[in-house]
C-alpha cells in the first residue's frame, strides 16, 4: 500500500525549518526537487503563520507599516513587503493579502513572535485588531504538472496572478488558493487543518510527490529567493536584496521611508544579492568573497543541485554592485565562485 501523508511520520527524519519541525525527506531528497522542479511536489507549510489584521484603521495603518502599497492593493491580491527600522534596515518580510474585511499577514514561524510585537507597538490611537490565526492548515503544490495533478484531484483553478486568492469548494469545505509569486507554476492551499490534510492526501494519490523541507530549501535556492534569517539579515538595506518587488515608491510614508528614498533617488547600494555558479567544494554561510586577496562580499546560502547531468554547484550571497556583472569569477574560500543570474539554469 502507498504511503500517504496522513500516516505517522515519527520514523521519517525531522529537522527544523524556519521555526518548526519538519520531515526532512520523505524519500530522497534529490528526487524530491526534482518533482518540484519538473514534475509535481506538494509539501505542508508547518512553518508559515498568518495573523489577522481587522479595524475600521487597518489599511491606512499597515499602509504605514511596510514598504508596498496597501491604500490601493485590492480584494483577492497581495503584495510582498519588508518591515524596516528607521534606519532603513529589514526587521521582517512578509506577505500581505487584501481579504475585503480583514486583511491576513503570512510571515515565517521563526519571526513571527517579532513581527506581530513589532506591529503591535505601533498601534497608538488607531482602530486596528491583530490576532495570530490558528486552526488554518496550509500547504503548496510546485510544479510544471500542477494543473494536471489538481485537475485529476477534481479541481480547475482559474488563471491566477502572483499572489491572486480564490476561493472554492471542496468536497463541503471551504478552500483558499494562492498563487505564488515564484517564477515555477506554484500554488497555496489554506483551510482547516482537516480539510487542508484531506486535500493534500487527494493530491498526492492524484500524482503528486510528497516533499520535504531539503527539497523545499533547494527549490527556495535554485529560485534564487532570499530568506530572512539567513539571507536576509537585520543589517541589510532593502534595495541590497534586490527584492524589488517589496517596494513601492509612490505611496507615501512608511517607517524607513526616508533611506529608501534616498538611496533611490541619489544613488545605489554599495552591494547587491548575487547568485554564484560554484568550482571546488562547496562554500558555507559566511564565506568571504574576495577579489585581488580584498574582501568584497559574502556567501549566504549554497547547495548541490541535481540537474540534468548530475549535480551543480551554487550559492547565494552578496557582492559589491560594481563586481557583480554575470560571468565575473572570484576566489570563495578555496573554490571559485562565479556571478550568475537568477533563477539559476542548470
């Protein structure tokens, strides 16, 4: 008999991810990517929160929050955006979605005890409710095949843009799809706990490849998308991600608006995210990267990732903007890494 994802998973092996615990590996982790990227994965998001914001103040507060555009984001979108401190440096990422009445905040577990305190401390005179919603189950569905694996499911999703909501019925219950922003054919699926389980169980017997968090992590990287935490740090500026689609510069204030600003209109960041082919072992998080024996950036995350003939070498970091023209190699550690564009091909 197949194993599905509603079985005890205690004899699988755990890690923590971005907060939570997590099956590592379902299977082979190689394999599971793989799925992802070419086939159909489908994974549980133990690991992302989402709080509520009500109050007749919600929008022109959190408006005042974050660096992309709230006053005008409408029912069924979202948007990505960071949290700065005044001095223009990122607190937290997080994704924001327009539900009509209410609007719903989905950040990592690892930062979500911080935003929610962050959010929570500017609330002065305004009408704004927060609350951390439980009960919501959520997973993803990756891949090329996606569409064909919901429809032998049963389910036919309108076309959805980056980070479209829709609502539908499943088998009596009410479902939520997102459509990711990532540049792979993506979806999220919010519930219930049980409706989400049954639905992820009705995927994975419809075809779709159960995933867990390695494979997760080398689909983030093989995107080339940052992660707060690790690629994201509390000392980085919002323009050095290169995570433009976080920034809105038309809607008005916002805490750190002034350095965002500045840094637009008088010149760009010193360094920029980068992504690196790797030749030689594979450098950790921390790595220098180093031009004519100088230090001129840094490695943030890397992986070996299966590709078509064998496995590839990469790396995500950072490197002075001037230097980081594609093809350009550099010394990290004791291997070369060289600037590519992102996502990576291989």
């Amino acid at each position: 008999m197949t194993r599905t994802v509603l079985d005890d998973t205690a004899s699988l092996r755990h890690q923590s991810y971005c907060g939570a615990e997590t099956v590592a590996a379902y299977n082979e982790a190689p394999a599971e990517f793989t799925a992802l990227r070419k086939g159909c994965g489908v994974f549980n998001l133990p690991w992302r929160v989402t709080i509520r914001v009500g109050g007749r103040d919600r929008t022109r507060w959190l408006n005042g929050m974050v660096t992309n555009n709230i006053r005008d984001l409408a029912a069924d979108r979202g948007v990505y955006a960071f949290l700065l401190n005044p001095q223009g440096h990122i607190l937290g990422d997080i994704y924001v979605h327009n539900f009509g009445e209410y609007m719903l905040i989905d950040t990592d577990r690892s930062q979500a005890e911080k935003v929610l305190g962050l959010l929570k401390r500017y609330i002065i005179m305004d009408k704004v409710e927060l609350a951390e919603e439980n009960g919501i189950g959520a997973f993803a569905i990756c891949g090329p095949n996606s569409s064909d694996v919901l429809k032998a499911a049963g389910i036919e999703l309108p076309q959805l843009d980056p980070l479209q909501n829709y609502s539908f019925n499943w088998q009596d219950s009410e479902i939520i799809a997102v459509r990711s922003d990532l540049e792979a054919e993506c979806y999220e699926f919010w519930s219930d706990g049980d409706s989400s389980s049954k639905l992820l169980n009705a995927l994975v017997s419809a075809g779709a490849t159960e995933v867990g968090s390695e494979a997760v992590e080398l689909f983030r990287i093989w995107q080339g998308r940052p992660l707060y935490g690790k690629d994201i740090r509390e000392r980085d500026l919002a323009q050095e991600t290169e995570q433009l689609r976080a920034l809105n510069f038309t809607k008005g204030c916002y805490i750190g608006q002034e350095i965002v600003e500045r840094i637009r209109s008088r010149g760009q960041v010193h360094r920029t995210f980068t992504g690196f082919r790797i030749a030689g072992p594979l450098p950790t998080s921390g790595t220098k990267i180093q031009w004519d024996g100088r230090d001129m950036g840094e490695i943030t995350s890397s992986a070996m990732l299966p590709a078509n003939d064998g496995e590839v070498a990469v790396a995500l970091g950072y490197l002075r903007r001037e230097l980081a023209a594609p093809g350009k190699t550099y010394s990290a550690g004791g291997s070369q890494a060289t600037v590519e564009q992102l996502p990576f091909t291989i």
